[in-house]
C-alpha cells in the first residue's frame, strides 16, 4: 500500500521542490526496502521515458495552412459594373437613388403580381404535430465528439436529441433562460446504461454522454425566439461550448 | 510574446488573414513536436498540426483575448494529437527494414524496442494522464503553463500528475513483465 508521504515527497524530488527538512524525511523513509523499490522504480520510470523522448524536428507548414485558410475565406469576387446603367449614369448619387427606386417598383411588381393567401383550413392543422421547417440539427465538430443534437418542435415544446458518441466520458449541461422556457421532461434512450441526468428551473445536466442518448423535452412560454447554452465538459476540464438556437 | 500574439490575434480578427501565418509560423514547430511526442507518427503528427491551426483559425472570433494564444493552440493541439490516437487504435508501425520514425540508428535494437515498450506504456495511461506526463517531461512546461492549458488549477494539476507518474510507473512494469 502507498505511503501518501513517501509519495509526495518522490514527486517533490522528481520536481527539484524538496526543502532540507523533507530531504531527511525522505532518507529516512528510504531506508525502508519497499518504499525504497517504489521510489526507484518511480524515478526510473521517468528517465526512461525521458531517454526515449521522440528527437525534436522542424517542419514548414505555413503555406500550407494559409493555402486552406485563404480557399476558406476567398472574397466574392467584386463584378464590374460595366452594364449600360452605370455607364448612363455616372454620378454615384443618382445611379444609387435610380437603382434604389428601381428596386421599389420590381417588389412591389412581384408583391402585386402574388396570388392572395387561402385561409388555412383548420381542420388540416388539428392534429399537426410537428414544424419541420424548423427542425434543425447541429453536427459536432469536435474531435472529442461525434454526432449531432437535433432540435425539434411540437407545438409549445423543444424536444432537443443529445445522441452524441463522446470518445471519452463527457456530461453535457444545457442552460436556458427560466423566463422563457421550463423542463417539460428528460429520456434516457439507453437506460440499461450507467447515465443519469437532472433538472433545474434554468439548467439540465446530462451525464455520460459516452454511452447514452438523451431526449430532453422543454416547454416554451411564449413560442419566441431562444437560446439554449450547451457545455461539454469532461470532469472540470471543458471540451466545448455550442448556443442552440431556438427559432419559432 | 503575449502581447505580439494578441497583436496578431486582434489584426487576423480585423480581418488581415495573413498575420495568422506569422502565428504558424512562430508554433508550428513546437505543436509538431508536441503532436510527435504523443503520437510517435511523423506524418499523422503533421496532419494534426496543420488541422488544428486550421480549426485555431475558424474559431478564432471567439478567442478570449485575456488568454494566451500560446495555451490555447496547445490545447487544441493536444486533444486533436489525443482523440486521433484513439482513433487509430494506437497503432505503432515498427518494421526492422523501417524502423520508427525518430530512430534511425541500425543496430540500435534494444533503444528501438525499449522506444516501442515505452510508447506502449504510455499509451495505456488515460488521455488525462497521458497530455500531463507529455505537457511536464517532454515539452517541459511549468505547473502554472499547464494549468492554462488544461484548465485546471496548478494544485489540481499537480496532484493528476503524481497520479500519472505512479502509472506510468505501473504500466511500464506492465510492459515490461508482459
């Protein structure tokens, strides 16, 4: 079994950090054959890891870096004006008030032109379920996390789909404003697994993202527009954040 | 050097692209070695660094200028150098005829074999412990460096890596006895 002392003072050897006084206390302790086997096989662990440190190189990767970077970013390319408008009209001013004016009288052409809307039937409406123009799904870009969370509707409630395939474990908690929307109710798809999740007024912590798919279920107050904070953390080091917006 | 950084960081937010190459430029080298010590893959390490200056780069509007671009780049590094590892299985090429990367001595056998013993012990260890024994032994940085860039207090990083140590310690026995 460990000696916590003997431990702490190895460490504080390795790190260069021993005062006089632990120095002794370590000798001491040393003389002990077994804390002496765990403190040699501690310290030669490390030199050996240290001996066989990969030998430092150098690359040159910065054009192609800039080369992806600026095939990302490529501007759109600026047309030239070389239509018989702007030569017409030369003066900035009046080519923009005539364009400006022309852009009035195309809309309200094409407003005009629009048929009139149909009432919708009710009765096609009842039982309607679902928006799926405004489901969206957000694809994790993460390289810890692979998957997506679904948001989708019905009706008042914001069902969001947490089915993500963490490579290691990771919890999730979603935070929202209380003002705007309150947990309706929280699945677990998985529940022969280890995950467990709770709620709050304003949050919804999910555990175990490795091996477990969540539906959690929130009420909107007011069908107005959102957002729900996610944060991904593993333990207390963040992997990432992500802002789900909820768009009625 | 926090300040040049955060010059440069602010200019690429501006928009002048180009200033994102003088940041490649300044840790290209280190991300490399980083990716290469945790990895021992000279070419998947590559992939790695240039990924992740890539992604540094996208996400570069929401960088917390309080922060050290240095820790920063790091840390993306790290966890790409990581979660591809897992990925690949931490599968190691070893070819008598090709022999690793980074030992290209011919007769130098026992190093090789200790280099693949060594690598596979710490391929064992948790991705937690396995970024501290790197970020303190090989890239030798400071408690309060590693700190930044795990996001963990210096106490808390320090008492992860005790924990690390004494497994590298068991699994390099492990290792060895297998």
């Amino acid at each position: 079994m460990l000696n916590t002392k003997l431990e702490e003072l190895t460490n504080k050897y390795i790190d260069g950090e021993l005062t006089a006084p632990e120095k002794d206390e370590l000798n001491v302790l040393l003389r002990d054959k077994d804390k002496k086997q765990y403190f040699d096989s501690v310290v030669n662990s490390l030199d050996v890891l240290k001996r066989n440190k990969p030998a430092a190189e150098q690359i040159d990767i910065t054009n192609s870096v800039m080369n992806t970077i600026r095939k990302q970013t490529e501007p759109y390319m600026k047309k030239t004006m070389s239509s018989g408008f702007t030569q017409n009209f030369r003066g900035a001013k009046i080519g923009y008030a005539l364009s400006f004016a022309l852009g009035v009288l195309i809309t309200g052409i094409i407003f005009l032109l629009q048929p009139g809307y149909s009432e919708v039937d009710e009765a096609f409406t009842k039982g309607t379920m679902s928006n799926p123009d405004l489901n969206r799904t957000y694809f994790m870009d993460e390289s810890s996390l692979n998957g997506s969370i679904k948001v989708e509707y019905s009706g008042e409630i914001v069902i969001l789909d947490v089915g993500l395939k963490t490579s290691e474990a990771i919890n999730c908690k979603l935070s929202f404003s209380e003002s705007q929307f309150a947990v309706f109710g929280v699945k677990n798809m998985e529940p022969q697994s280890k995950g467990n999740f709770t709620t709050g007024k304003n949050s919804v912590h999910l555990s175990h993202l490795e091996s477990n798919h969540y539906l959690v279920f929130l009420r909107s107050f007011n069908r107005t527009p959102g957002k729900i904070d996610a944060r991904f953390f593993n333990e207390d080091v963040n992997v990432t954040n992500l802002t789900i917006d909820i768009n009625y | 050097m926090q300040e040049t950084d955060t010059l440069l960081v602010i200019e690429v937010i501006k928009g002048n692209t180009e200033a994102f190459g003088l940041l490649v430029e300044k840790y290209q080298n280190q991300m490399y070695n980083l990716a290469l010590q945790i990895t021992r893959d000279a070419d998947l390490s590559k992939d790695i660094v240039q990924d992740s200056f890539v992604k540094a780069y996208q996400k570069l509007s929401g960088f917390d200028q309080c922060r050290k671009f240095f820790s920063w780049i790091y840390r993306i590094v790290l966890n790409e150098a990581l979660n591809t590892q897992k990925r690949s299985g931490f599968f190691i090429r070893f070819d008598e005829d090709n022999p690793p990367h980074d030992y290209s001595k011919e007769n130098n056998i026992e190093k090789d074999e200790t280099s693949l013993k060594v690598q596979k012990a710490l391929n064992r260890l948790a991705a937690k412990y396995k970024s501290l024994i790197v970020l303190k032994h090989y890239q030798a940085l400071s408690y309060e460096e590693i700190s930044e860039i795990v996001k963990l207090p210096p106490g808390k990083v320090k008492s992860r890596l005790y924990i690390a140590r004494d497994s590298l310690r068991k699994s390099l026995e492990n290792v060895y006895n297998a």
